[in-house]
C-alpha cells in the first residue's frame, strides 16, 4: 500500500496536531474547589477479556492522535467525533436526501453521501427514523461514567477484573479520566489505561501515575515504519514508555502484529528487546492479531479502507511470536 493511498483514504479524518495537543482537558481548581470535568467517549464495551486481567469494562475516548491505517475504530479519530452511516438500516425513505439540497441521493445499496458538500449532515441525519445515522460520541460526567460501570462491580471483583480506558486516547481527557479513577479507586475497581503513548509526558504522567495499569502499544520499533503507518514517529512513545517503567507502575506491552507491515523477525525482535529493557514493571506483553473488523466502519465514514488486501494475523503466526517471547522470558499472553 502506497503512503498515497494511505492518504488518500483518511481523506475527512482531521488529524490532531501533535504541537497544539494540549491539558485543557486537566481539571481546574476554584475557590470552591474542582469543578467537574465532562468526558467524550464513545461507548462502554462490558466483559472484555483482552484489555487487561480479568473480566472488564472498556471506556472507548473519542480522539487520538494517531491515525493507525489499521486503525478498527476510525469513528474515534476525530476529537469532535463523526456521524457513521448504516446502509443496511436505511429504507430508502428519501427523507434525509430531501433536505440535503443535493448531496445525498439514493443509491442501489442506501445512500450516497457527499460529506464534502453536504453543510448539514445532523439535520439531515435527524431526519432519519429508521437509525440508519449514528452520531459518534456522548458527552457524561465522571460520576455518571462510574455509576455505568459500577453496574458490573461483582464481574470484576469475582474475576480479578476492572475497568479499561481506551480509545481513541484516554489520556487526550487526562482530567476527566483522572477524575472516574479517582471514584473508581475509592470504590476499590481496578483501573487500567491503554494508550498509544503519543501524548505529552506532562499530560500522560498524571493519569499513568494514578492508575494501576498502564496496556502500553508498541506499534512498530522502526520509526519511519511507524511514521508511515501511524501518522507519527515513536521518539515521544518509545521516550514515555521508558518514563512510566521508570516510575515502577505495572505495564503491559502490547504488539499488534500486523503481516507484512511489522510482523518482520527484525520488527517483532526490536519490539519484544525493548520490553525486555523496560525490565520488572512489564508484567506481561500481549499480541494482538490484526483483524478486518473495523473496515465496515470506514464506509459508513464515506472513507477508503486503507488496508485494503491484508490479510488478518493467523492464529499460528501469533502462536510463533508468543513462543519467541516466552523463550526471551518474557510473560506473554495472544489475544483471544
Ligand atoms: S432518512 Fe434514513 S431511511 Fe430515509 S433515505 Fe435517509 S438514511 Fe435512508
């Protein structure tokens, strides 16, 4: 796949400028004390198995400032969120198209949208009653967020489980994120961050210091093939792994072993020694197989699958990378 390409088909996804990533999320402190933050997230996905020990809830952050090609939850990259379109649910109605002054139309297969002329996709979107526009993203206070997960407080207790934020990045919302821990912790739930690591250490510190996990992603250990995959180069990531393993907190690396793209002996070696060099605070490292579950997704953005003719990770291959890792002595778990 061309860098072209690739381009070509996260056309629409604004992406964050790293410079201007900033702590406006941080909370701010009054004469009567901190007012309450309000997060952005996605979804709460219930009994998650692969987002840390146990059985656990996963928090999905809209925003990130990555844009992973193979990214399987491209409805997140946008810190604003985005409207995701589902043909199967359309009827053919025609009441969006009637108020889109033209830039929806009907097609065979639902729908046609040109998102790049159409000024009023909400309305046009609100019009719908058969579901078929998603809005991405829901505004909730760190209280209603815990009061949702607290639901299946007997789940993780049994389990050993707890609570994962994720995204999109969690940490893009560090004070908002810092508060339901806060909670989440008083009432004794295990807190995890997964996160990209692409996020200003001052930033990321403060939410890596308060929870109890951090899934760290270790997406490529060359940094020009993380560059072209990611949108970034993994100095800043590779620079804040070493400074969370440095402060003792409890880590797990996390591989997404991609083929073709970073599932070379070189790639996987250099990704597995650096574990190894962060020392004791890895506790495990965790593969995860790229898979084409998100590609659906990208169509209903009206954008271009950029993975379009990779195959998924096979169940052996992964298996292979477990059994390096274990003979590096490293802890390893494959993703379910
Ligand atoms: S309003 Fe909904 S059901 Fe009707 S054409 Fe538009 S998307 Fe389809």
């Amino acid at each position: 796949m061309s860098d072209e390409l690739g381009r070509e088909a996260r056309r629409g996804v604004s992406h964050i400028q790293h410079s201007t990533l900033n702590t406006q999320h941080l909370r701010s402190k009054t004469a009567f004390g901190y007012l309450p933050m309000r997060g952005f997230i996605s979804r709460i996905q219930r009994f998650c198995v692969n987002d840390g020990p146990g059985i656990r809830s996963t928090v999905f952050a809209v925003g990130c400032p990555l844009e992973c090609l193979w990214c399987a939850n491209p409805e997140l990259l946008r810190e604003s969120g985005g409207m995701l379109y589902h043909a199967q649910r359309c009827a053919g109605c025609g009441a969006c198209v009637a108020l889109s002054g033209g830039a929806i139309r009907l097609g065979d297969d639902g729908c046609i949208i040109d998102r790049d002329s159409c000024s009023n996709l909400a309305d046009c979107a609100a019009a719908c009653h058969h579901g078929a526009f998603e809005r991405v993203g829901v505004e909730i206070s760190a209280d209603e967020l815990v009061s949702k997960l607290l639901r299946d407080k007997v789940f993780f207790d049994q389990s050993g489980g707890g609570v994962t934020f994720s995204g999109g990045e969690a940490a893009l919302q560090a004070g908002f994120f810092l508060e339901a821990t806060e909670i989440l912790k008083s009432k004794s739930v295990h807190v995890a961050l997964d996160t990209s690591g692409h996020v200003p250490w001052e930033t990321l510190s403060q939410l890596a210091s308060a929870v109890d996990l951090v899934l760290f992603d270790l997406k490529a250990i060359d940094s020009r093939l993380h560059e072209r995959y990611t949108g970034a180069d993994n100095r800043l990531i590779m620079e804040n792994a070493r400074r969370i393993a440095g402060m003792g907190k409890e880590m797990i690396i996390r591989m997404l072993i991609v083929p073709g793209v970073n599932d070379s002996d070189g790639e996987v070696g250099g990704r597995l020694n650096f574990a190894l060099e962060l020392g004791s605070a890895v506790i495990r490292v965790d593969i995860l197989r790229y898979h084409r579950l998100g590609a659906g997704k990208y169509a209903g953005l009206g954008l271009r699958y950029p993975m379009e003719g990779t195959p998924p990770c096979s169940g052996a291959a992964a298996s292979r990378i477990a059994q390096r890792a274990a003979d590096m002595g490293l802890t390893v778990y494959v993703e379910r």
